[in-house]
C-alpha cells in the first residue's frame, strides 16, 4: 500500500509545495504521515482523523508508521501535522466495534494520567460528553508530546497495554485482532500481572476490567503468554538487555519500568528461553 501510495504521488507529479491530507482513521493517519515523511524527502500533511481512536490518539503527536511481518510500527518516522481537524459529528457514523476500539485508548488515558477522566468513564453515561471527554485525552497527549517528542521518556506512558497488545495483534496476522480489543486486553492483562508482583495497588485491574467490560471490550485472551513474550521483546520499548514497561501504581499513576528480558519473563510466570537469558 505505501509503494502505490509513492507511485501514486510520482504519477501525479507531486512537489515539496505541495500537501497530503489525511482524512480517515489511524491507518490512513499513519500511513499518509510516513509517507509525508519520506516523500521528496518531505511533504507537509494535515490530519483530518474521522473515528474516535483517531480523533483522541494517533492523529496526535506525530508519529507515524506502517507494519512489517515481525512487528507494528516498527518502520517509522516523526512528522508532525500543519494541524489536526476533527469534526466530533463523524463519531456518530461509527459502527459500535470501531466506537468500541476508540474508547479503549480513551480509558487508557484515565490508567496513567487522569483518576478523574476514569471515574467519569467507569460511570458509563457519557453520551452528550464526548467533547470534554476528547479534549481531556488530547491536552494529555499534547502535554506529554511536548516534553518527549521522541518518545524516550515520559511520552512512552502512552503504551500502557501496547507491548502486550501489539504482540497480540501480530499473532493474530493484524486480521482477527483489532488494535483497541488488544491494547484492552494488554492493559488488563499487565496489571493483573503487576499486581501480583505486588508493583501495582490491590484491585486496580478489576477496576479496569469493569470500565472496559461496561463498553464492550474483552480484557483477557486464550494465547499463551509465553508465545506472545518474543513480540513483546521486538516492541519498539526494547532497548539492549530488557525493555522498558508501563505499569501503573493505581488508576491515574502511570510510570515506567525497566525489565531485563529475565525479569520480564518472571513478570509472566515463565522461564526465559536460553538464547534470550543474560
């Protein structure tokens, strides 16, 4: 898709003067960005996000990407939008699955940054919100985006449930798994482990669970965990030795954690294979 994208753009003699519009959801958004990126070396974009994932997420921050077989993203680019423009009306087109997805990177929001922003959603009635509810997760991404952009810090907070998740979506060929269903299941998943660790409060993942469940979305999964572990270890938080994890201490209280690749496996309940030991 990007090489016909490139084609597209070579045929219809496109020049550095000239600009892409992203108008779709967080595929097209990634997608048109990188190719913005690396086209003649660059080309200005306007993002133009039309579904609540986007609209509160991807469009945001700059970052771009496209997926190739051993993982999500991992091909990529920082580029960021002349400007974002969502229009709240197109929410009301979604089909209640691609809502779904986007409420799930909403909640996640609420896990490491805001107790308020959770405890509103965990309430359910949030119909004639969605406004205050979208501006709350962009000035927190926003706020997040402007101390790292190059996600090296604090920005990395905003993977709560995505090392796990995306390792899922990959196991699943990027087909039977979308991405919010899998970030859901991440973030539960994670802190039922960080709990037992005894690294996250008592209680915190029943508390997620009931705000994902009330929307519709699953929180555990049949897929071993130890076959989603060589993923997790190629996700793009790794770094030489171990990678970095997002956890949360309780809701609204999200921080980082380095895990060596043994750490990591013990964090699962499993032994490391021995290649990766050391």
């Amino acid at each position: 898709m990007l090489i016909s994208l490139y084609e597209f753009l070579a045929a219809k003699q496109v020049t550095r003067s000239d600009l892409l519009i992203a108008l779709g959801g967080g595929v097209v958004g990634d997608l048109t960005g990188y190719a913005a990126a690396t086209y003649l070396r660059g080309l200005d974009v306007v993002q133009i996000p039309t579904t609540l994932l986007a609209q509160t997420d991807s469009s945001i921050g700059g970052k771009t990407g496209v997926n190739i077989t051993n993982g999500k993203n991992l091909v990529g680019a920082f580029k960021q939008p002349l400007c974002v423009i969502a229009d709240t009306s197109t929410l009301k087109t979604l089909p209640q699955d691609i809502w779904a997805d986007g409420m799930s990177e909403i909640i996640k929001y609420g896990c490491i940054k805001s107790a308020a922003l959770f405890d509103l959603l965990a309430g359910g009635e949030i119909g004639d919100r969605m406004e205050e509810i979208i501006t709350a997760c962009v000035k927190i991404k926003a706020a997040l985006v402007e101390t790292d952009e190059r996600d090296q810090g604090e920005r990395m907070l905003l993977n709560f449930g995505h090392t796990l998740g995306h390792s899922l979506e990959q196991h699943y060929h990027y087909t039977g798994m979308t991405h919010g269903r899998a970030v859901a299941i991440g973030m539960c998943v994670l802190t039922r482990l960080a709990e037992r660790a005894g690294v996250t409060k008592s209680g915190t993942a029943e508390r997620i669970e009931d705000c994902l469940q009330t929307y519709g979305l699953p929180t555990d999964t049949q897929v071993p965990l130890e076959q989603l572990a060589p993923a997790c270890l190629n996700d793009k938080k790794r770094e030489s030795g171990g990678l970095n994890l997002v956890l949360i201490r309780e809701i609204g209280a999200g921080y980082l954690q380095k895990y060596t690749v043994a750490e990591f496996y013990q964090l699962l309940g499993s032994s490391a294979p021995a290649q990766e030991e050391g």
